[in-house]
C-alpha cells in the first residue's frame, strides 16, 4: 500500500484538497479527526495536558479548549513542543490503526492528511509528499477573513510552522492553491495524474 502524505501550511488550502481526493473515492485519514478523538474526555491524552496545563486547557463541557490552549502555547516554542509531545505520539497510534484498516482493505493507496508532517519529523512514514502551497499574504488573507483571527495572532500561527519554500523543496508533488475552487480541482486532478504515474 502506498502512503502519500499531504500537507501544507496553515490556511493553504490542504484541507480542501483532502475534501477533493476524498470525493474522487481515495481513501483519506485526517490528523486533525484523529487528533480531536486523540483528546476526547476520558483519553489519557487529555489527562496529561491538563496535568501540563491545567485546568484552564478545559471548556466548561470538560472538552479541550482548543482557543485557550493555542493561545498559550503559539509563540512559546517550550510549550509548543510539550503539547506536540502529549498529542503527536497519540495521534500516530489512531493514524497507525487506520492504516492497518485500510491496508486489511486492500487500499492500493492512502492518503495521510498531516500538516505538520515537516516539523513532527514524519516524512520518512510516508512514501510519497504531496504539498499544498498559498503565497504568504493569501494565507494570512484566509485566517483574518475566514477564521475571524486577529491579524497578529495569524502572523504569529505562520511564522510557527517551517517556511513554504523549504518544504517546496522536500516535496515530490506540489499544488498552488492561489485560484479559483476550479483552479484547485483542476490543479488536484492535475496533480493526482502525476503521483500515479511517478
């Protein structure tokens, strides 16, 4: 079975191109569901950021929070990296799981939907890198505009992962997502055709 790992910077549009995979019938494993199950009330995950965090890391309902947990821990590399270090090991059991699903499926191909497949060090997991990319400012655009962030608090969530232009370098496929939804479903055709006969 083949593993392709998708990912892209924040508000570049990766979520989309899963959609889009998704709907011409590839088999998608999203690190963000798998994230949110990783932390669900009762998960051992959960427990240890609280420990880590305290209770302020908790919504009334006894979920995470996530708004207060990333304001704490964005721009606080020391406490980046101890939440990366509770969430990331549990994701990758859940990720390791379905994997094995899809491969007693007899799944040819899977895509693994990891945004920060750079920084968590998780390229050698994957046999194949499909990037997407937004120029800087479009991306900055999207999270004011769609995600209603103050625009400080964008600046601050792009300059945390690694810069666009090295992970161009490492990727084996990249999609620009600077169009139109056309553009993009064009571009994901376009770019599916290539991983296929690569």
């Amino acid at each position: 079975m083949r593993i392709i790992g998708l990912t892209g910077n924040i508000a570049s549009g990766k979520s989309s191109v899963a959609r889009l995979l998704a709907e011409r019938g590839i088999p998608v494993i999203d690190d963000d569901v798998l994230a949110r199950e990783a932390v669900a009330p009762g998960s051992p995950a959960l427990a240890r950021i609280v420990e880590r965090f305290g209770l302020e890391a908790l919504a009334p309902d006894g979920t995470l929070d996530r708004t207060a947990l990333r304001r704490r821990v964005f721009g606080a590399p020391l406490e980046l990296d101890a939440l990366n270090a509770i969430v990331h090991p549990a994701v990758g059991r859940l990720r390791d799981v379905a994997l094995d699903r899809q491969r007693a499926a007899g799944a040819p191909v899977v895509v693994c939907d990891i945004p920060l497949l750079f920084e968590a060090g998780l390229t050698g997991s994957v046999d194949t890198i499909l990037l997407v990319d937004a120029p800087r400012d479009v991306r900055l655009d999207r999270l004011v505009r769609d995600r209603g962030l103050a625009p400080a608090e964008a600046m601050q969530m792009i300059a945390a992962q690694m810069p666009a232009e090295l992970k161009r370098a490492r990727a084996d496929v990249v999609i620009d997502n600077d169009g139109s939804r056309e553009d993009l479903a064009a571009r994901v055709d376009a770019a599916w055709r290539a991983l296929q006969s690569a």
